[in-house]
C-alpha cells in the first residue's frame, strides 16, 4: 500500500458515473435504515461523504445531516446536487485529520461509508465519533472485509486492505462503544488486478453510545 495521498478531487466530476459505486452506496443507506430508525429529530453526521451518495440518500429521513470530507472536489459536487434538488438540511465542511482537524458538533447519528479504510489512525478516529455522538447516539460503519490489497486498482492513500470484524469490534469497544454488532451490507463483483471477477464483501458495524 503507498500512503501518498490520493487525488479524490480530479475524481471527483466522474465519481458519481459509476453504477456499481452508486449500487453500493444504496446498498449501505438500505442497511443502515433496517438497522436505525430515523426520525425528523436526529441531527447525522456522514464522515466522508465525497459525493453524498450516502448524504443523499439518508437526508429525507432526518432532521439535518452534515457531511465532512477532505476532498474540496467531492464537496463541491455534493453541494451541486443540494443546490439543485433544493434541499436544505444538508451541510457540509472540508475536514482533513492530516492537518490535525477534528470533529465538531453533536449528533445523534454517525455514519461512514468504504472511507475507514483510508484513515490511517482508526482508534482515535473512532473516539471522535464516539466524542462528537450524544447520549445514546449510534455509529454506523461500513467498509471491506479483508481484501488482500485487490479491491483499489492501486493502494495510493489505502492504509488498511479490509478490515477483520474482530478487529474492528475490539477497536470500538476500547473507543468506548456498547452492543457492537456487524453484518453484510453490500457485496461488490468487479475485476481484481489480475482480471479476474471477485466479489468484496462490505460489512455493517454499529455500536451505541451509552445515555
């Protein structure tokens, strides 16, 4: 893997062209509305938004949600599609951990989709989230399974190839998370690096703040 970052702003324009990326994206909003109820009165948090696939889909459901990203590029097209659909409870702040930004605000509700596994510091990204959540509050992850290093057709700006749940539910625990749980959410079949057809698996794993 090479820790460069990787350019998601001259990505950006094209991110959305992609059916599988959207599929996926949609894939995850669906496991996250069976899992957590949404209601007018929650306030969301959707760390690493890029685009708003994931935004977008989960705004008609609550009262207000605030995507962060450190891309400038993918804020910019998220909020094109705020502008054009006129929806106003969305918000959203370029956020860089490298530069040593941190997490503001409170929230009922953290989300992040397929983005964990491009932040190299996990542990203490985890105890954001867990910082920024109210009493009670729910953080809801989705990333890979172990993937070998074969999911990115290269690893620039990938720190972890997939995630071992153990793992990951070890780490939300130690963050300070109760009743930590995981499932499938969405599977993705698309070419390796060799060429040949494999299917990802992308896991769900939720765990609640105490009240």
């Amino acid at each position: 893997m090479t820790h460069e970052k990787r350019n998601f702003d001259a990505e950006a324009s094209a991110w959305d062209a992609n059916p599988g990326r959207v599929k996926v994206a949609a894939d995850i909003a669906r496991a996250i509305r069976e899992y957590v109820i949404l209601s007018r009165d929650m306030d969301v948090l959707d760390f690493g938004c890029g685009t708003g696939l994931l935004t977008m889909a989960l705004q008609p459901f609550v009262r207000s949600i605030h995507g962060v990203d450190s891309s400038r590029g993918m804020l910019d097209v998220l909020q094109k599609k705020v502008r054009k659909q006129g929806t106003a409870n969305v918000t959203s702040r370029l956020i860089d951990l490298d530069e040593g930004d941190i997490l503001t605000g409170c929230y009922d509700l953290v989300v992040s989709s397929m983005t964990l596994h491009h932040v190299k510091e996990t542990g203490a990204l985890l105890k954001q989230f867990y910082r920024v959540l109210r009493p009670a509050g729910i953080l809801c992850i989705a990333d890979l399974d172990p993937d070998d290093g074969r999911f990115h057709s290269g690893n620039t700006g990938v720190f972890h190839f997939g995630f071992n749940r153990k793992d990951l539910h070890l780490a939300l625990t130690d963050a300070g998370f109760t009743r930590v749980r995981d499932r499938e959410a969405a599977r993705i079949e698309k070419p390796d690096e060799d060429g040949k057809n494999r299917v990802f698996t992308v896991f769900l794993m939720t765990g609640g703040k105490e009240r």
